[in-house]
C-alpha cells in the first residue's frame, strides 16, 4: 500500500497535473485529489475513509456492484490501465465522464493503488438541452462510449439503430466532439432524395443546368464544407447514385450539375440507417464497396426496450424541452406503465407520450389514465385498491415476484440483470431457483 509518508509527495505531482486527477486505494479509498478533481466533484479534500464511489457516484457499494462498468476491477486483474465513461456528480448535476485509471504497482507487480485521471464529455452534457444525450443504463453508456473514442477522429462512423433512437442527436453530438466542431454541421435526409434530385441537392447546379435552374445552387455537400455531413437514411439512397456518392468519399471531389469543373472537399461523414444494409449488399440492394467505405466504425443505438431504466431520466429531459407553462411529474404508477411498454416508435414515441399526458393532466400529477391504452395493458389486470396488491403479503412472496417481473422485462443475460439490481449474480440465481424448485 502506499506509504501516509509520501502521500505529502504524491499530492504536490497530481496538483502540478493541468486536468482532474486523484490517487486511489486497492480499497477504493480516496488518498488524494488534486484542486481540478475537487473542482469537478465540488467538494474539498475527501475524509480519510471517503471512497471513490460514494464520492462520484453517490454510491454505497463499488460501480461494478451497482450496474455500472468498474475500471478498477480489470486494472487489478490485468495490472494494465483502463477506462470506462462514468456518470459523475458535479455541481451542475450528473455529467458523463471519461475515467482513466493507471495503476501503481510495487517492485513484484503487485497492484498497491491507481491513479485515475477524469474528463467531462462536453458534447454529451445532460445539461445542454441542445446535444444532451440521457442515460445511464449499461447498454446506453456502452454506446457513448464507442461515441466519445471515435469522435475526436476522422473515421468515418455509421450509426445503426431503430427508428426514434436518436441517431440525429448522436450524430450532433459527434460534431461538437470532433476537431471540426467551429465548422458546419449539415443533416441531410436520404429518403427524400429521389434519383432526379440527388445529384443537384447533394452536389448542387450550374444556372441553366435544367429546366427550372435559374440560378446556381450550392448543394449539401459544399455548405458542409470543413465540417461535417450527415447522411441520414443512407439505405434509401438509389442504388444507381450511389456510385457518384463513393467517388465523393474516394477522391473528395464532384462536380455540380451542368458543370466540367471539378470541386475539391473535405469534410467529415457521419452515416444513420435503421435498414440492415449487409442484407441489402447480400441482394443487391446496396453497393458492397460503398458499405466497407461508410462502415469504418460501426455503432449501434439501443432501442428505448433495452434501456427501460433510462426512461425516467429521458421523461425529465423532454418535459424541460416542451414549451408548456407547468411541468406536472409522473407518477409512481405512471412511470411503472411507461417502463412495461416495449415503444416500437423508442424515444420519438415518449416524447409524444409526454405531450399528450402533460395536456390531458392539465397541471396535475399525470396518472396511467392519461397514457395511451396500450401502455396500460399490464396496469388493467393490476388488483383493483389503492395499491398494485389485494392485501398484506410476505416480503418473499414480493421479491419473487419482482424478480419473475424483471427476468421477463430485461433483454440482456442474468449476470447483467444482477448488476442492475445491486446483488450479486449467485444471490439472483438462489433466489429464481426457489421459484423454479
């Protein structure tokens, strides 16, 4: 362990060091902070037994134990440095952050504390309601993740998801950054690019080019000059233009509509599609040179099913976005409908949920009676009382029935299950076993 003598030392070191820095015990145990950490957390110096996660994270267990990825975990087993994106508290609230964790070892490799560096995400920040990207489930932390390394790059990054996961926002949030955050960020929708409008929308026209031109147009392409371009739907763009999109991303050059001159370009691209397109390649449906070209990082969004946690979160943030005079909350029960819901439209669909029961509570508590009926399909064969129960029943007979609940609700593995829950995943399997003895 480290020796109380050179933590006087250690501390002047991290101090110098121009980012948030802090010495960590194998016990979590904060040893020291230097003025950015405690700048960032908004606290002084922590107490001798104050750990890390209770310090970030408001926790009373380590992060591993509460559904979040630890880096200390995989540091101590591997004696190498790791990194994990964390939700931390600030005093502007929770704001995502990048931790890396380097560990200090003795003379025999024998890990004795960790050195944990933190920077704030800004282009993820919950609290620009512009680019604010909301959660904390595992599923969606793990795609900020792949966002947040990619970004500063220029690879190009294509994003997979369902319709209404946010592929836009994502695709924003990228653009603040990257290196060309000062530059255009231009969003351009794919499916209403018909074969005759392609080439003049996205390259632009000469005066004269067509019937119609009057004027020379710039197209898409150029006023996303220096910065970066979005192609949203990127499937839906006709199979026999797609070709002149793959000479753009060859040889960064094109030409407008009606003109021999050819234009140099640089920019970034970011792709979106909800569409399989290696299915799409495998019929003929899409160009296999233009998939390996757009396909360098890809980067799935987990559908709204998949991060039911999140939804009270997402529930705040979109409620803060609507012009509405008074801000009614969701009750308890409201909330448990919302979170049973598989929402095929994902947070496009939320939101129009939290539009219309913010109107239809008029001010007051929004109750289930305000959700859509198909939200309510599991509250109508809820026990009719006060409660969700008939009565008084044991404790046991409670837990075993949340845990049949949650093992239905939750797409991932029971490991991931029991991380979410707080216990650990042989106390979850003891627990479904007496169910299923």
């Amino acid at each position: 362990m480290i020796k109380p003598s050179c933590l006087p030392e250690i501390t002047a070191l991290i101090n110098a060091y121009p980012q948030p820095m802090a010495l960590i015990g194998r016990d979590y145990r904060l040893l020291a902070l230097n003025h950015k950490y405690r700048q960032l957390c908004g606290t002084e110096q922590p107490s001798a037994d104050e750990t890390c996660y209770a310090h970030s994270h408001h926790y009373h267990r380590p992060c591993h134990e509460m559904g979040e990825p630890c880096p200390m975990v995989a540091a101590i087993k591997s004696g190498e440095p790791q990194r994990a994106l964390h939700l931390h508290y600030t005093p502007n609230g929770e704001e995502h952050v990048e931790v890396r964790l380097y560990p200090i070892k003795e003379p025999h490799d024998q890990v004795v504390a960790f050195i944990e560096t933190a920077r704030v995400i800004t282009g993820f920040s919950q609290h620009d309601n512009r680019y604010a990207m909301v959660g904390r489930s595992p599923a969606f932390l793990q795609m900020l993740e792949l966002l947040n390394l990619a970004s500063p790059s220029e690879t190009t990054i294509m994003l997979f998801g369902e319709s209404g996961t946010g592929k836009e926002l994502a695709a924003m949030a990228i653009h603040q950054l990257s290196p060309r955050a000062t530059a255009p960020f231009v969003p351009v929708e794919c499916t209403g690019l018909t074969e005759s409008l392609f080439e003049s929308e996205l390259f632009g026209h000469e005066k004269g080019a067509f019937t119609g031109a009057d004027r020379r147009k710039e197209g898409l392409v150029e006023s996303a000059r220096g910065g970066t371009l979005f192609l949203d739907e990127i499937g839906d763009i006709p199979l026999n233009q797609q070709v002149k999109l793959l000479r753009l991303l060859e040889t960064g050059t094109y030409r407008r509509v009606g003109s021999s001159e050819v234009q140099q370009i640089a920019f970034r691209l970011v792709c979106a599609t909800h569409r399989n397109l290696r299915q799409m390649v495998e019929k003929g449906a899409f160009r296999e040179d233009l998939f390996y070209r757009i396909n360098a990082f890809p980067v799935e969004l987990p559908p709204l099913r998949q991060r039911r946690e999140d939804i009270p979160l997402l529930l705040d943030s979109l409620l803060e976005r609507l012009p509405l005079n008074s801000r009614p909350r969701f009750s308890a029960q409201a909330l448990a409908c919302l979170q049973q819901y598989d929402f095929p439209g994902n947070i496009r669909e939320l939101r129009n949920i939290a539009e219309r029961a913010t109107l239809l509570a008029g001010g007051d508590e929004i109750q289930c009676r305000h959700l859509p009926a198909a939200c309510n399909r599991e509250e109508k064969q809820l026990p009719k009382g006060e409660g969700p129960f008939p009565g008084l029943i044991p404790l046991a007979e409670l837990e075993l029935s949340y845990l049949r609940w949650a093992e239905r609700q939750f797409q991932g593995n029971r490991r991931e299950l029991a991380k979410i829950l707080g216990i650990g995943e042989r106390t979850l399997y003891r627990k479904l076993q007496r169910d299923e003895g």
